[in-house]
C-alpha cells in the first residue's frame, strides 16, 4: 500500500520517525523509492512484524497495523500476536490504528477481530470505528 508515503509525509514534517515494516521485498522497495526524499525521518525494514516488534526497543507513539490480507488464514490471530509483542512499547498516549476491521453483525471481523476485543478487555478503549479501528488506553 501507499500508507507508508503519506505517513511519512505527515511524520517528516513533524519532526517524527516512522519505522515500516514488511516481509515483501518487492513492497519494501517501492517503499523506500517513494520514502526516500524523507531521509531519516523514515526507516523500511523488510522482516515479520512480529519479529520486529518483539525486538523493537523504541517507544510507540503510533502503531499501524495492517498484516496479513484477510484473505491469508490467520490473519486476525497475526494481528494479536503483533498487538502482543508492540504492548511493552505502548504508552499512556499511544494509539493503535488495525486496518480491514469492520464492525459487522455485533462483532469486529477482518484484521482486528481477535486484537480489538482483547486490548478492550485489557484496559484500551475504541474511540473510532470504521473500516480501520482506532483505539488508545482507557484512563
């Protein structure tokens, strides 16, 4: 996809950092080509998310999520174990973003129907819900 141009955009202007990650070398690439004018501000690492997030020692202001097309199989237990390996780097201020969630017949499907339910369970609250969920911690 093309979030990571226009994340970079909004990151580079702000003085912020933007790490993307994607285990295709071919999106990796396209990435960095279109993120290049941004120097710094945005890094491209081609390697599982879960992996890399487990790894990852900086803080997260933002996490982005979007994985696994909802299609592949297992694509909304992916979601959780990304969530799961992100949270020791989520603060109080820290929102997630899980693309390809809809809300549909009582419940959230695609991407985020196993992480929503289990981040509401553990103290983070929707504050948007569309085709994309937004959610940050309760206070």
């Amino acid at each position: 996809g093309f979030f990571t141009y226009i994340a970079g955009t909004v990151v580079h202007r702000a003085g912020g950092k933007l790490h993307s990650v994607d285990l295709s070398e071919e999106n990796v690439e396209f990435a960095r080509t279109w993120t290049a004018l941004f120097g710094d501000a945005v890094t491209i690492h081609q390697d599982d998310s879960v992996g890399f997030l487990s790894q990852f020692r900086e803080e997260i202001d933002v996490l982005y999520l979007d994985s696994l097309d909802t299609t592949e199989p297992e694509h909304a237990a992916h979601c959780l174990r990304e969530v799961e390996a992100a949270l020791p780097r989520l603060h109080t201020g820290s929102l997630i973003c899980i693309d390809d969630t809809p809300w549909n017949g009582g419940a959230f499907i695609g991407k985020g129907a196993t992480a929503v339910p289990w981040l509401v369970d553990h103290g983070w609250q929707v504050i948007y819900a569309g085709y994309q969920v937004v959610l940050k911690r309760q206070n």
